[in-house]
C-alpha cells in the first residue's frame, strides 16, 4: 500500500480496496483501545479545520471528538463568517483560502450540498477545487455526491454484525418523508456495498434515479466481485432474502431548477409515494437482516419506530463509527507517524483484545 500522507478523501471509489482495508483495521483498533496512547499524540497540537455550509449533528461532533483524540484540535468554520468570492459576491478566491489554511492546519474538511450549490455536481466541484489548492488532504464531510465517511462507518458497522460481506445480500431502498435529501449518503452506500462484494439490490418509484456514473461504478464492481446488481421499482421485492435492509429518502433528478434547489417541490413530489416504509412486516421477509440508516431518521416515513429501535437495528453502532473511521482516516493522512508502523500497532491491539 502507497503511503496514505496528503491524500485527500473525496469518495471511497477513489481509494484501493487494501487503502479501505488498511482505515478499517485501523479504525477497530482505535475502538477497541480508545484512549491508547499509541493514538493520543498522533495529532498532538495540530489544527484540523471544519467548514459548514450546511448543518450537522454527527459529523462536526464526531470531527471535533475525533481531533481531540488525536491530541489535536477542530476548528469549526461558517463560510457566511468569511469574505469568499462568490458567483453574486466579490471576495477571496478558493486558491488563497486554500494556500493560506495549508499554512495553519493539517486537514481540511468541507461539507456542501443541497440549497448551498446551484446545481448537481457543484459541491463535489468546490471540495476538488479546494483539494487543488491546497498542500493538505482535503476530507470530504458530505457533499453533494458523496459521503465517504459515513460509507466508512456503514461497512464497519455491517462487518461488526455480519462478518465478511461477500455474497451477502444488501437492499437500498428509497424511503418516504418530507426532508428532501441529497443523494451522498446513499450513493456512498452503493458504492461500498458493491467494493466490499455484497449482491445489491437498489429500490425506488420511478423518477428518482440516481447518478448515472455512480449506476455504472457499482455494475463494474459488482461485476467484479462476481455480484449481482439489480433496479426493482416495486417496493417489497428486495426484502426477500436481504441480510442488510437500509431505507432513506432522497431527491429526484429534478431537483435542481434554475440555479435553485426546489427543496418544496421535492417535499411535495415524494407526498405522492405511499407505500416505501420499512416495516417489521417488510423485515419479516428477509433473511433476518439488520437495518441501517445513516442518521437523522425520518421516523414514520422512511422506517418505523419498532425497526429503528429494535433488536436488529445497527444505527447506532454506525453513528459511533464515524468517529473511529474519521480518527483512522485522520491519522493515515495527517500524521507524521508511518502509515506501516500505525498498521502494525493496530494489528498489535487487535491481537491482544483478541487473546
Ligand atoms: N450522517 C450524517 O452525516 O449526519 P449529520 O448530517 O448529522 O452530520
């Protein structure tokens, strides 16, 4: 494996399988020995730095947490609080914003999507415009395309209940509810379900297909794993036999009108689609598979209370891990420490829980 120093996250698709690997093993470590002090310095007195377009629960606390750690510090930032150049504004451009953080900071995370860009495509934009820029990896905290670290966490999550994930089968199925979400998380989820070699089954109304490029990323690795890769629009087809159910709303193609996110209209569109809930009647049909959601949960809409907080619910196990994924990612591409020899105390500690 190349050294992971410097490297920017942008979308798991973008990492090897053994670079995913290596995150992983570490990331299990770091949990299973959370205050050790093989992790505690790794990021002593350095600054990690947060820029929010969009709100956050999960990601700026477990950034913040996960900085702390690592004996260093997160610096949350509002882009509403700085003079940055615009479309509509003048201001800094992101080449000096970029170059002058890359003085302070070892890490640069961004999260941008929904009502903050005018188009599909144009937060993914801003953060490789950034990782351009910049002389430190640029982290990728949720944009509109990808979520790379909540995939992070939903693999450690599905490996902690299931064991290998290979052949097993996983259902991502669109969910109703009236929050109107961008398509990251879910796309994020495909593509690791498909890297790691589960069947995937993909579930939605008619209308609401996802990028095409990332349809064709998970065909070729499902391809590649010898996996099935399958559309259904019918709403309870992909339940049978599934061993991992994940359900969640998200936007249409159209969401996007005239440099503006329709966030009503696709509130209003998604209203019309009964019928797309997981229910302990759906789950029934599976082959007693966990449920999985990357968090806030439309309870009611996208799945109900009995699932979310029942005995096979792995939501919160996932929650958890975006804390040690984001310390292992942070600590492969912001500490000076060799990537070889952090592998090897994470070999070291898992050996020794595990005697
Ligand atoms: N899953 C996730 O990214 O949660 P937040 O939007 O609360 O950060």
């Amino acid at each position: 494996m190349q050294q992971l120093k410097g490297r920017d996250f942008i979308v798991t698709q973008e990492w090897d399988m053994d670079e995913l690997r290596a995150v992983l093993d570490l990331a299990r470590a770091m949990k299973a020995d959370r205050f050790s002090s093989s992790w505690t310095r790794l990021l002593e007195f350095r600054t990690f730095l947060m820029f929010f377009y969009n709100p956050s629960v999960r990601t700026r606390q477990s950034f913040e947490a996960a900085a702390t750690e690592l004996g260093g510090h997160a610096q949350f930032l509002e882009p509403k609080a700085m003079r940055l150049k615009t479309a509509k504004t003048a201001g800094e451009t992101v080449e000096d914003a970029a170059k002058v953080m890359s003085r302070y900071a070892v890490g640069l995370g961004i999260r941008i999507l929904e009502d903050k860009v005018p188009y599909y495509g144009a937060g993914d934009e801003l953060l490789r415009e950034y990782a351009k820029w910049a002389t430190i990896p640029v982290i990728n905290m949720a944009d509109d395309k990808f979520h790379p670290c909540q995939g992070m966490a939903d693999i450690m999550g599905w490996e902690e209940w299931l064991g290998d994930l290979k052949g097993k089968n996983f259902l991502l199925t669109w969910g109703q509810g009236a929050l109107a979400r961008s398509w990251c998380s879910v796309q994020e989820a495909l593509l690791v379900a498909s890297r790691f070699g589960m069947n995937v089954t993909l579930a939605y109304p008619e209308g609401y297909d996802l990028d095409p490029e990332v349809i064709r990323w998970t065909e070729g690795n499902c391809k590649a794993n010898g996996a099935e890769f399958k559309i259904t629009h019918d709403p309870e087809e992909g339940y049978h036999g599934a061993h991992i159910v994940y359900s969640r709303n998200w936007v249409s193609p159209d969401a996007y009108k005239d440099g503006v996110f329709d966030k009503q209209g696709e509130i209003e569109k998604a209203r019309k689609y009964t019928g797309w809930t997981t229910t302990a009647e759906r789950m029934a049909l599976t082959d007693n598979a966990i449920f999985t959601h990357p968090m806030p949960v439309d309870r009611g809409s996208e799945v109900t209370d009995e699932v979310a907080s029942g005995p096979r619910s792995a939501i919160y196990d996932i929650a958890e891990n975006r804390l040690h994924v984001q310390k292992a990612v942070m600590a492969l591409t912001m500490s000076d420490v060799d990537n070889e020899y952090l592998l090897d105390l994470a070999r070291q500690t898992l050996e020794g829980k595990a005697e």
